[in-house]
C-alpha cells in the first residue's frame, strides 16, 4: 500500500473533496482511503464530522483510518460520570471527548486502531463494513478466530472483544465507525473505564461491559502498520477503488476549511460535559475530623452539566448555618466540576472569620464535595 504525504498529493486532496461554497468537486474515482497524521482524538472526530456534514456520497465512499493519544471517547448521548473515572483521566492527563455517534465509551492509546466507513444513507451497512475487516485480518493471519456478532462487535475466539462499533445516519449521509484493539494498555483501559462515583441516577445510555483482549496477545508479530495496510488492501479490492493511502492533516484549513472551529467546539466544556442528559446524585460520605466521624448526605440534580438543584445534610452546628446556605447558593447554576468548586469554595472562605478551626472544617467538607465530581 502506498502512502502518498507530499503537498502536492495533499492538493491533489483538495482538488477531490469539493462541495460548491470551497470549490470542491465529487470524488471522481468512486472512493478514497484516507489515514491521519494526527493523534489527537478532537482533531480526527472533527474530520469525521467536516466529511459527513460537507461530501455528497451520493455515488462515493470513503474509508478514513485514525489512531490517537490516550483518549477516552464517550457516546452522544452518555454520563462521563457514569462511564469513566474523571479523577484518574484528569491525573494521567488523559483527553475526555464526547463524537457525535451514539454507542458506548472507549478507550484509545496508539495500539488501537480507530477505522470510519463513510457512504450515502442508502448504501450505508455496517455488517459488511465489519466482515470486511474480518476478511482482511484472516488474510493476513489465516489462523485468527475471529468474527462478527449481532450486536456488531468483533469477537476474538468468541468471548473476547477486540471492536466495538457506533454510527451516525444523516439525512443524506452516514458513517460507521469501528475500534480495532490491536495493542492498548489493558491496565488503563479498565481502570479508566470503571466509575467510582457513588448515588448517580441518569437515563443516560449506560455501556456494556465486555471482555477483551489484544490482537497481539494472539500474534505478537503483528503490527498497527501491518493491519492498517491490510484492512486498506481489502477495502479498495472490494469497492474496486484506488489502493493508495493519501495522509491528511486534520488541522489544514486549506484542505478542510472550518476544521479548526469544529475541533475547538468538541474541545468545549459545554459539549463534552454539559450536553450529558439530565442526572441525579444521591449519597453519603463520612468526614474523619479529629477523633470523630461525620455522615454528610449529598442530593443534587445536574442539568447540562450544571447543578440545578443542591441539598446538603451537616451535623447540626458543625458549621454556621449561613456559611452552608451561601455554599448551596453558590453551588446552585455552577458547572458540576471541581475547579468551579474549588474556585467557589475560596472565594466564600476569604468572607469567613480568621477561624483556624472554621477554616479546618470547611475545607474538609469541601474536598469531599469534590471527591463526587
């Protein structure tokens, strides 16, 4: 397979995907494979998004292969609450996106092979896009028992998953997007995937846990180059297309003009936590202070990522009852977030008594309340 990166082949791009505003024409060889040279997971879900919502794919297809960085990715409609564990995302600076597709959460490091079936709505078909993949690993490595479920995973010996799958139908035009594990850090993947926070109530859609495994834990010779050529090799035998693979920038505005504005948007607070459906939490905690013990009930209602509704329950007197109605107050309409809490909780402190003891307590209570975030 051939990798085509010159300018010149990136213009020669620019001269094939075409809407009218740009200049853009259709795609005159019936198809494209396009890889990325990025690895940051807002860029190449921004690509996915440029190509749905600008290609006619009336009478096209494109198959577009990416890898990123340690990323989770949640699905449209899903709690990043309830699917992973924040804390530990934010302490390995691991991204947290939410795409546009539905399905369930995932994890991505660079031994995981992200694969994205562009087509019209009509012609859209994500069983074949899956036993294309199928075919094209058993070419490669006859031996692998591998295969596709219902539920649209790939199976390794028929109990562990080595992909998941998600899409997104427009009006026009869809896409099916696939994992492909092939060599991820296992130890991350389910500790990040695993959420600690207690008393959450969501009609999110929830994940469904699976086990899996690695490709190269079945064949250690493999590599992610070796896969990505012969899922390509496949793909442009079966749709009778041009085999070269044409590597993109996802940041060129040139090649995608917008691009850069739709990545900034899937960076954005708003998107990635406060288009999380409406939520509950409901919990205790116990605070450890001096040689005593605490019970703190917590009920809240998170709306757009905001909390819309703040109860706490103190033991009588531990703090002034008109320092925890004015934390209420300021908690009410902020981000459900632990740097907002943060910021709150010492701006209303700098109001307090020089109290060392009131001081003690208040900040005690206050990383606890971050702890739920």
């Amino acid at each position: 397979m051939v990798l085509q990166s010159s300018l010149k082949n990136c213009l020669q791009l620019s001269c094939i995907l075409r809407i009218p505003k740009a200049g853009f024409r259709s795609i005159s060889s019936g198809g494209l494979i396009i890889q990325s040279i990025s690895n940051d997971v807002y860029e190449n879900l921004a690509v996915e998004d440029w190509i749905h919502d600008h290609m006619n794919l009336e009478n096209q297809r494109i198959l577009f292969m990416w890898r990123n960085s340690p990323a989770v990715v949640i699905g449209r409609h899903q709690n990043p609450w309830q699917e992973c564990n924040l804390r530990l995302l934010r302490q390995k600076t691991i991204k947290l996106a939410r795409r546009r597709s539905g399905g369930g959460t995932v994890y991505h490091d660079l031994g995981n092979i992200n694969l994205t079936f562009f087509t019209s709505r009509k012609k859209y078909e994500r069983m074949e896009n899956l036993k294309l993949v199928v075919k094209a690993l058993k070419a490669l490595r006859p031996q692998l028992d591998i295969h596709v479920t219902d539920r649209y995973d790939i199976l390794l010996h028929r109990q562990y998953k080595i992909s998941g799958t998600a899409a997104k139908l427009g009006r026009t035009t869809a896409y099916h997007h696939c994992t492909l594990l092939c060599n991820a850090d296992k130890v991350v993947l389910s500790s990040v995937l695993k959420s600690p926070y207690k008393g959450l109530k969501s009609n999110a859609t929830p994940s469904v846990p699976a086990s899996v495994k690695n490709l190269f834990e079945e064949d250690p010779s493999l590599t992610c180059e070796m896969l990505l050529d012969a899922i390509a090799e496949e793909y442009a035998t079966q749709h009778q297309i041009d085999h070269r693979v044409t590597l993109i920038n996802p940041a060129d505005e040139f090649l995608l003009p917008g691009i850069n504005n739709r990545v900034k948007e899937l960076q954005n607070w708003e998107w990635v936590y406060g288009k999380t459906p409406k939520f509950s939490v409901s919990t205790c905690f116990n605070m450890v202070y001096k040689d005593s013990i605490l019970d703190v009930k917590v009920d809240m209602d998170i709306k757009h990522g905001r909390i819309e509704v703040c109860n706490l329950g103190l033991p009588e007197q531990w703090l002034p009852p008109g320092l925890c109605n004015k934390l209420v107050k300021s908690l009410t309409g902020s981000k459900f977030c632990p740097n907002e809490t943060t910021t709150l909780a010492k701006t209303l402190l700098r109001m307090c008594p020089e109290d060392e003891e009131l001081h003690s307590r208040w900040n005690l209570l206050c990383e606890n309340m971050m702890m739920l975030m």
